[in-house]
C-alpha cells in the first residue's frame, strides 16, 4: 500500500466519523488507528512513522472527528506531494509568533489575505457549510493539524518529526515550523471533509493557556 490513514480516538472508532469515512477506502489505503488511547497525538503520530519503516510512501494523519467526503484523495495527495512534503487542508502565511497562539489569528484572521485552503463543517442537521480560508492549492507556513499528510521519504531524510511537547494544543503548529525550519515545504490541497468540530470555544481554557505558554516559551524568538 502506497497510503495509510491514520486516526487516534479516545473511545471506540467505530464510532468516529473518521472510521466511517475511510472505511471507503479500504481497497486503496491500509486504514490504522488507535482506540482508548490517553497519550498525546505526536507521540502517537511519531510511533507510526518509526514503527512502520517502509510500508508507506505517504502516511495521512486525520482527527478522529473527520469524515473524508473525496473518493479521489488519494490521486489529489500524490499529486500535491509533487510540491509539498507536507499537505494539509486549512494553513496560512506570513505568522507572527504571538497570543492568542491559533494558527488563523497568528496569520492575520480573515481579511488578512493570508489564509488558505478550505474545510466543510456542519450547519444542522443535514446540512454543511464550507468554510473558505483562500485560495487552494498553495504553499503555507502553518496547517491545522485536523488531516496532515506526509511524504515519509521527505520528513526522514530531514529527520523531521512531530514536536512531542504537545499532547494536542499547538502540536500543529509547533511541528509546522519545526518543518520551515529543516526546509520541508507545507502546502494546502483541494481535498474535501467535513470537521464536526466547533474550534476551541473557550481561549482561556487551562489545557490551551497551558499549553499556549510553552509553546511561546518555545517559540517566541522564532521567525519563519
């Protein structure tokens, strides 16, 4: 297999919409995931990098409340990784390492120009709304981490990984730029989803202040 989806859920899959989704797929990627799990999503991503040596060309890591509405995901991604070691579906450019540390406000927010790629959430009960950051598909600096795919041959030849620092907040964003940093490029592709995710709905919430101050203890100093 050239692909492996990717998923790491707390419960049982079979109740995410990510297992639901990919399931699709079956005959086209190896579909892996981790179930009751209690460790953060890096180590856990980078376990599968190190663990599956050479089986796949590209691994794509996906939130477990993702569904994958694109039956040609997998001819996008390749095409995409033409480009881009890494490929995402929502990033920005030109970020200021600064508070609130979310990725679309540390790239101006919307109106800004900076932002790009496009997500589906949504919008009742049979209903979704795509929301539109930009133009796709593009080079970025930054990728929300709901679906991250990679070119293994690209991150290990830089000897990239994900920033285990992180359990969930900022994990994205730290290993993003730990990416700029090693000169692997990020890029937005047109692949289609749906994130039955509000966002983070509280920006005082301890887990995500906590996790807010090292990652600017981290990066403050940082340009990319």
């Amino acid at each position: 297999m050239k692909f492996a989806f990717y998923s790491v859920t707390r419960g049982s899959i079979n109740n995410t919409m990510f297992y639901e989704s990919v399931n699709r797929l079956a005959d086209e990627v190896d579909v892996v995931y981790e179930e009751n799990n209690t460790e953060g999503l890096s180590k856990r991503y980078n376990d599968l990098i190190r663990t599956s040596k050479n089986l796949y060309e590209y691994i794509v890591f996906v939130h477990d409340d993702v569904f994958v509405d694109d039956l040609n995901v997998c001819q996008k991604l390749i095409h995409a990784h033409r480009d881009f070691d890494i490929v995402g579906l929502a990033g920005g450019i030109n970020p200021v390492i600064q508070k609130p540390a979310l990725w679309h406000l540390m790239c101006g927010g919307f109106g800004s120009g900076n932002l790009r790629g496009a997500v589906a959430h949504p919008a009742g009960p049979e209903a979704v709304a795509m929301t539109s950051f930009g133009s796709t598909p593009a080079r970025v600096a930054i990728l929300d981490g709901l679906f991250l795919s990679i070119k293994v041959s690209s991150i290990r030849s830089k000897k990239w990984q994900f920033n285990e620092n992180y359990k969930f907040h900022h994990y994205d964003i730290a290993s993003c730029i730990d990416a700029n940093q090693k000169k692997l490029k990020l890029g937005v592709a047109p692949i289609w989803v749906i994130h039955n995710s509000p966002g983070l709905l509280n920006i005082n919430d301890k887990m995500f202040t906590d996790s807010q101050e090292t990652f600017m203890r981290e990066y403050s100093n940082n340009s990319i």
